[in-house]
C-alpha cells in the first residue's frame, strides 16, 4: 500500500444510465466502502455485478458482463436499446463526511480502528419529481421552468 500499516478503504463505485430518452444521463453511486486489501475490494465488485438487476431496459433480451481492467462492465440489450453499467473500484482518498481518526497515543487502539469493515449501504435517490400542481404538455414536460420566477437566484 506504501502508506505503513495503514487499512485501505475501497469504495465500490456504480456508473449506469437512469432516465430515458432526452432525459437518458449517467450518473454514479457508491455502493459501499469496503476495507482492507484491494483484491479483497475487487472480489465483493464482482459479486456485486453478478448479482446487479439495472432498470432498464425494462425487457432485457440479452446480458453480457466483462472484465474491464480492473472493474467490470455489463450491457443488457433490450428490444431497442443498450443500456452499460460500469463497476470500479477506487481508493478513498479524503471525505468530507468522515471524521478525523484519532491519534494514537501509546499501546491503546485508536477509535477509527473500531469501524466496521465496511459501511451500511444505501440505496440510489430516487429521481427528483415535481409536485402535481405543476402544468405539464403532452410529453411531461413542464410548461414552466422551475427556477423561472424565483427570486433567491443571482
């Protein structure tokens, strides 16, 4: 690891299409965190992309996952589109979230070093809605952009 005695964390990073249409974009979620040896971080991305069931396509005709390097990349071909997932592994470097481990002081454990192995998972947000009472035309779109009126914008 070249950094002494140091435990890694790995966060196990997700990287797929969500909406559809004009609205189709790619977006990416950290599934979990994961410590210790970088293999070990490599072998639950696997697990997890085996086990990964995407959105879309709703259909799905055909699914492939590759090694890509050290990630994976799994297309699901459906009735008329394709739609990639890709799964990597990356070392944390810095979080704003997380708190500043302890210094050691002589022979007791620092409090960092009684985390779990790896952090409670959570699931994507869900994609922003807007309320009913907004007037929308055929396709969904509202007729009104969202910031348009509001007064607290530069």
């Amino acid at each position: 690891m070249g950094r002494g005695t140091a435990v890694a964390t790995w966060g196990l990073i997700l990287e797929t299409t969500v909406g559809l249409g004009e609205r189709k974009h790619s977006e990416a979620y950290v599934m979990v965190h994961v410590e210790g040896e970088r293999e070990a971080a490599l072998a639950e991305l696997e697990r997890r992309a085996r086990a990964y069931a995407p959105e879309h396509p709703r259909s799905p005709k055909r699914r492939r996952l590759f090694r890509d390097g050290d990630g994976f990349l799994l297309v699901v071909d459906g009735a008329w589109q394709s739609h990639a997932t890709r799964f990597s592994v990356a070392e944390l470097l810095d979080d704003t979230d997380r708190p500043t481990p302890a210094e050691r002081v002589g022979d007791e454990p620092a409090e960092a070093e009684a985390l779990p192995a790896t952090t409670p998972e959570y699931p994507p947000p869900p994609p922003p809605t807007l309320p009913p009472s907004v007037e929308r035309d055929e396709d969904g779109v509202p007729v009104k952009p969202a910031w348009l009126g509001r007064t607290d914008l530069p």
